[in-house]
C-alpha cells in the first residue's frame, strides 16, 4: 500500500473563500444591487471583507451565513432607511441564493475530491497489482523455464545412462564369451599342439624307419625295384616333401588360434581389475589387432604413437573407446581408407586423435555425435551409441573428447585424458 | 482526530457508521438528524446517491463548547456499505475517533456482517488505527425484521470480544441516540486520554455527551 495514496481526508475544514467564487459572488450581490440596495458585502468569520457591489446606504440588514452548521461570514446588504423592508427581503434572499450556493460547492468539491481521490487510490492499487501480477507471471515463467531444462537435463541423463547400461551389458556378455570361448578353446587347442609336436617326432622316426629299410634291402636288386615302383605308387616322395610343411603349418595355425583367444580375453580385460594404470599406445596396438580382420585389405594405418604417462581408468572402456572410433572409420569408407592414429601428451594432457580420410563429420552435427542414439547410418546399420559411449567413458575420467576435422577433410575425434599422477 | 488546535480552541472530531450495504447507516443518521434537537447541530449533508444507497458519504455535523472555550465540531460520516466502494471507505475512515459498525440483523445477512467487519479491520489497521484501541460500538440494526439473528445469540457471540453491542430497528427510530451516546462515552474517554477534556478544559463525560445529544446536562 502507498501511504501517499491515502492522504486525502474525508472531513478537512474548509473556509468560506475555497467555496465561493468571484464569477459567482459578483453576479448575486449585482444582482442585489440592481434589486434596489445600495450596497451588498460578503465578509467573512473574521468581519473582513470578501466581495462587496456597490456604495453608501445608511441602513444595513444582515444574516450570518453557515457552512455544516457552522457561521462562517456574514451577507450584508446596506441601502436608504426608507428602503428598510426591501433590504430584509433581499438580504433573505441573498442569503438564500448564496447558501445554495456554498452547499451546491461544498458538496461537488467533497464529490470531486472523494472521486479523485479514490480513483487515484485505485489505479495506484491496480498499477500494484499490476506490478505484483506480472512478478509472479515472471517467477512462474522462469520456474516454468526451469523446469523445462530440469527435465530436458534429466532425460539427457537417463538417456545417458540407459546407453551406458547397454554398453555395459554388451561388454559383460564380450567379456564372459571370450572367458568362455577361451576356457573351451584352450583345451582342445592345447592338446592338438602338443599331439602335432608329438606326431612330427613320430613322422620322423617313421621316415628315418623307411630310410633303413630302403638301404636293407639295396642289396637285392629285384626287392628294390618292387619297392621303388610301391614307393612312387603311394606317392611316397610328395609325402615326405610336404609332412613337415603341413605340420608346421598347423601348427602355426593353433598357435594363432592361441593368440587370438588371449587378446580376445585381453580385449575384453575379463582378468583385470576394474580401473588402473593403462598404457594408452598398447592398448591402442591390441585394439588394432583384435580388429585386423574387420580393417578392410589395402587399409593403411599409420601409428604416430608418441611418448606419453600413463592414465587412471578401465583399459577395458578404453579399448571398447577406441574400438569403436576405429568401427566408424571404417564404416566411413571402404577402400583406400587411411586411419592416423596419434598419441602425444599437450598442455598436462594425454591426447589421441583417431582421424580418417572419409567424408569427415558436418560442422552443425559436431556436437550432435556425442548424443545418445543419435547415428548418420541407416537405421540397423548403427546403433548411435558408439560415441555416446565413448563421451561418457572420457568423461568419467575427467577428460574430454571432441569431435573435428583431419587434415585431409575427414572425421577426427581427439580424447584428452588427464595422466595418472 | 480530524484537527487539534489547542491555541485557536479548536477541536475537530470525526466519528464513522460503518458496516454492510444497506444495513441502515444512512437511517441512522437520518433518525439523530430528525430526534436530536437542531440546537447543536448542522444539517444533514447526503452526498449524490444512486437508487438511495450511498456512494460517497453522508454528513451530519454536531458543536459543543468546553467551560474553557474549547469549540469542539464532531463530524458524523457515513461510508458507502458496497464492496467496490472499498477506496471511499478508507478515505472517510482516515483518523476516525469513532466507528459504529451497523450490522443488519436478517440472518441471510450474516455473512455480509462478518465480510465488512473483516473489511473494517483491514482498512483501520491500513489507515493506521488499533482497532483495540479505537472506540467502537457494534449496533444490530433491523431488529422489527422477521427472522432476524436471536439476541441471545449475538450476545454469545459478541460477549467476549468486549465491544459493547447494541440493538436497534432504526427506521422506526428505536436504538439510534443510544449507540450514538455509547459511542461518544467512549470517544470522550479516548479524547480525554489524548487532550485532557476533563482536566485542561472542563469538560466532563457527561457534559460531552448532553451537549452533543442537546439533552439537558450541564
């Protein structure tokens, strides 16, 4: 409430002089002139007087004029003694006319006063209204706005989250299939290496048991002959050329059945622990291999593999990070794909930058990639969760990534991890 | 107060009919127009009304003077009882004595009772007067209606708050001068405290309240 709009008081004294008027006291006491007195006054409470017409008289007649009850001046009319009736009659009439007159005025003034007054009071009441309406109208739109961001941020995380489940769930099912197909593999694997080791001693003998009995029986001429001819039946020759080449090479086939099963199991860090000291360039070069047969033929891939510290995080997330940068690129073109690898440590932060040479990502989808489900390929073709993944694993490590462009036009995506203290 | 003027001798008093459109202020103050002597009094002043109910204020004026020449003027308002009339109201109960909260009795009027009583406690504490402390008479008008609010039940209701009630139908005149009397016993006490009536001008109780009424007193 504005105390200045309630300093209008209902009742404040008003004097003779606020009520009446020159244009309208002149005329009346003309007209008592004219009604033959000589003299017509209006004095006020204190006898002075406020208007007087005309001059002399000898007599005077007079009344006291009231305003609420209250004298407060006084009409005198004055004229000849002869005329003594006349001036009691006009002076009565006067004093009629000109407290008419006074009450008319007082009560127009009080009405005109009150009216402003109160409509004063009232636009200042509704200009406050007005001012307190369109505060809670802020307030509601702001929190309104607010709210709209809260939830925007609180999908954004569900999302988030969902995505990372996901991931996660997929990693656990990797890693418990590699566990497993390494577990199953390895037995069988083993005792095939060991058998073909043990079946080349035994081809061996077995040859040098042939050579002895070729040189027993070179004295008999005929036994010879027969034996020859039997020799080149069976394709005997052929056979001993290519028994060490065929066990050999089997064995350099479970050998790499061997090695793919334990960086399937290293991939997949089943044997690690959840978060340690990971060395980013090794991890990079099993990422490659575990990926060698997914990298199309003819691919060159240049490693830049500089010298730099090791980081805190999951070596597991990071392969499954990395991998996953390597995938688009290699979605990203199909033939004569060049994939930079580099690893440098900048500015207290260690930095991969996985760049090709494919049609490189639109500046306006820049920070789009980064989004959950969000995916460039056909639906089916991508899951849109590679880089989502890859943006919530660098920043739990307190990293960044970001999405740019190589050298030559292409996509390039730059982790940058703190190093381990 | 209205004006205090302890050099000129001048004293003016504003008392206040408050209450519900229609609960009968403009009657009242008609009715002490009409009963009360004209000696100690002007006329009734009715501002512009609109199918008879008051949209300014209504005007009855009263003189007295103190033994020590004090010229006491009490001003009796009325304020229009009509919800949208809420802006005129406050101005004529700015530096009230005196209010006469005038009910009206009909039991349909209950609530109507209750919303301008809460508005004159809102506007007396916005005008800046302690309604504990400013006199006040309570006055169920109308009691010649039928099915009207019991006595006893206003009494029940009324009792404990010590604001003195007092009944009355005042179109036929019953009521009237005695809650204009109680409320200027009340005034005179709170006058008293403030500018010393009795003490500094001579002027006792009952004085104050039979010059005003025009009875006999001093």
């Amino acid at each position: 409430m504005n105390d200045g709009s309630l300093n209008y008081i209902v009742g404040e004294e008003r004097r003779l002089a606020d009520l009446l008027g020159e244009k309208e006291m002149r005329p009346l006491l003309q007209g008592a002139v004219a009604a033959g007195a000589a003299r017509a006054a209006l004095l006020d409470d204190a006898g002075e007087v406020l208007w007087a017409e005309g001059a002399g008289g000898g007599c005077t007649a007079a009344m006291p004029l009231c305003l609420e009850g209250e004298p407060v001046g006084t009409l005198q009319v004055a004229g000849e003694e002869a005329a003594r009736d006349r001036l009691a009659g006009t002076v009565r009439f006067l004093h009629a006319a000109v407290s008419a007159l006074v009450t008319a005025n007082l009560k127009r003034m009080l009405t005109v006063e009150t009216h402003t007054s109160v409509v004063n009071l009232t636009y200042d009441e509704l200009l406050e209204t007005n001012r307190r309406l369109a505060a809670s109208e802020r307030e509601y739109r702001e929190l309104a706005e607010q709210l709209e961001l809260r939830v925007a941020e609180r999908t954004e995380e569900l999302r988030r989250a969902h995505a990372r489940l996901l991931q996660q769930e997929k990693m656990a099912s990797v890693g418990q299939l590699a566990a497993g197909i390494a577990h199953e593999v390895n037995n069988p694997l083993g005792f095939i290496t060991s058998n073909l080791t043990t079946l080349g001693r035994y081809v061996s003998r077995l040859m040098e048991m042939l050579d002895w009995h070729g040189a027993a029986i070179a004295a008999d001429p005929e036994l010879s002959a027969r034996a020859a001819v039997r020799g080149r039946e069976l394709k005997l020759d052929l056979i001993r050329g290519d028994m060490g080449e065929l066990l050999s090479q089997s064995l350099a086939g479970a050998e790499r059945v061997k090695k793919i099963v334990a960086d399937l199991r290293g991939f997949s860090h089943i044997d690690d622990p959840v978060e340690g000291l990971v060395e980013l360039n090794g991890e990079l070069e099993r990422t490659l291999e575990v990926m060698a047969r997914q990298i199309p033929p003819g691919t060159e891939v240049r490693r830049r593999f500089g010298t730099i510290p090791l980081v805190r995080g999951n070596a597991a997330l990071l392969c499954q990070l990395f991998a996953g940068i390597v995938q688009n690129a290699i979605q990203a073109r199909a033939e004569g794909l060049v994939l930079e690898i580099r690893t440098e440590e900048t500015d207290g932060r260690v930095r991969v930058a996985i760049g090709d040479n494919g049609p490189g990502i639109p500046p306006d989808l820049r920070s789009r990639v980064f989004d959950p489900f969000f995916t460039t390929r056909s639906v089916g073709d991508g899951t849109g969760m590679g880089l989502t993944v890859a943006y919530d694993i660098v920043t739990a490590m307190g990293g960044a990534i970001e999405a740019g462009e190589a050298a030559g036009g292409g996509a390039l995506i730059t982790v940058a991890l703190p190093p381990a203290e | 107060m209205i004006e205090y003027d302890e050099r000129e001798k001048r004293m003016v008093v504003k008392l206040v009919y408050y209450g519900p459109a229609q609960s009968g202020k403009t009657t009242n103050l008609l009715q002490l127009h009409e009963r009360l002597p004209r000696q100690g009094r002007g006329d009734l002043m009715v501002l512009d009304t609109t199918d008879d109910r008051t949209i300014f204020f209504d005007l009855l004026p009263f003189f007295l003077t103190a033994p020590s020449g004090l010229k006491v003027k009490v001003k009796v308002y009325t304020v229009p009882g009509q919800v949208k009339h809420d802006a005129t109201r406050k101005a004529v109960l700015q530096r009230a004595d005196g209010v006469v909260f005038v009910a009206d009795s009909q039991k349909r009027e209950a609530a109507n009772n209750l919303a301008s009583f809460e508005n004159l406690e809102e506007n007396l504490a916005l005008v800046g007067l302690d309604i504990d402390r400013l006199p006040l008479v309570v006055q169920f008008n109308k009691r010649d209606l039928a099915d009207i609010v019991a006595e006893e039940a206003i009494r029940r209701t009324w009792g404990a708050t010590r604001i003195p009630v007092l009944l009355a139908s005042a179109l036929q005149g019953q009521g009237v001068e005695e809650t204009f009397e109680r409320l200027l016993l009340s005034v005179y006490d709170s006058l008293d405290v403030r500018c010393r009536l009795g003490e500094a001008h001579g002027l006792t109780r009952d004085a104050f309240v039979a010059q005003l009424t025009a009875r006999e007193g001093i």
